[in-house]
C-alpha cells in the first residue's frame, strides 16, 4: 500500500477511491516517491512532498489529489519559444502541509 511510503499516513480510503497507486514498491529519485504504471497508456504517479512544485507541458495531467493546486507558469516563456518548446507550463504545488499528495501525470500520445 502507498501510506508505507508516506511516512506512515495511512488513508483506510485509499486515495481518489483507489487503493494502490504507489505501492510500497515504487521507485524514490531525488526523495519523491514515483511508479510509471500501465504498458501502452502510461501513467507517472508522483508523491508530491508538501510546498514541493511539479512543471508538466499543457495536458499532461490525468488527475491530483485535492490538496494539489495547479497555475500557469510563464516563466522563461521567451527562451521556451526560442527553442521550439511550448511557451507556458503548467505548475502543480502541494498545499497540503500535513502529507503528500498524488499527482497522476500522462504524455499526450501512446509511448513506452
């Protein structure tokens, strides 16, 4: 179950309704908890650490849990354009002070 990596919070719910969307064994790369799930359709689930900000390109969020807040980053838009990116990003905090959050991540077309 995710909570074993949380710190011990447990959610008896299970988050969104789910029970395991990062299991106790998923990976942990610079302290965040992650899983790429699924074989074709992908899906990178992130356990995202109070305060911490995740920047995703525009549509690349398939869900977040409520204490998840999401804005529309413009910054360095100029040298984003100038090299053939998309101009602005979307920015996804953790309000949430007490745990971490989930934030369900997915590319735009079918990849491995």
């Amino acid at each position: 179950m995710y909570s074993a990596i949380l710190a011990g919070v447990v959610d008896p719910k299970g988050l969104l309704g789910m029970t395991e969307l990062v299991p106790s064994g998923a990976t942990v790369f610079s302290g965040t908890a992650y899983e790429i799930l699924g074989t074709d359709m992908q899906i990178l689930s992130l356990a995202v650490k109070p305060g911490e900000k995740v920047l995703v390109e525009q549509g690349g969020m398939m869900m977040m849990e409520p204490g998840m807040k999401g804005s529309v980053s413009f910054a360095n838009w100029f040298g984003r354009c100038c090299g053939g990116e998309r101009c602005c990003m979307d920015e996804y905090v953790n309000d949430e002070p007490e745990r971490p959050q989930m934030l369900g991540l997915t590319p735009n077309v079918p990849a491995k």
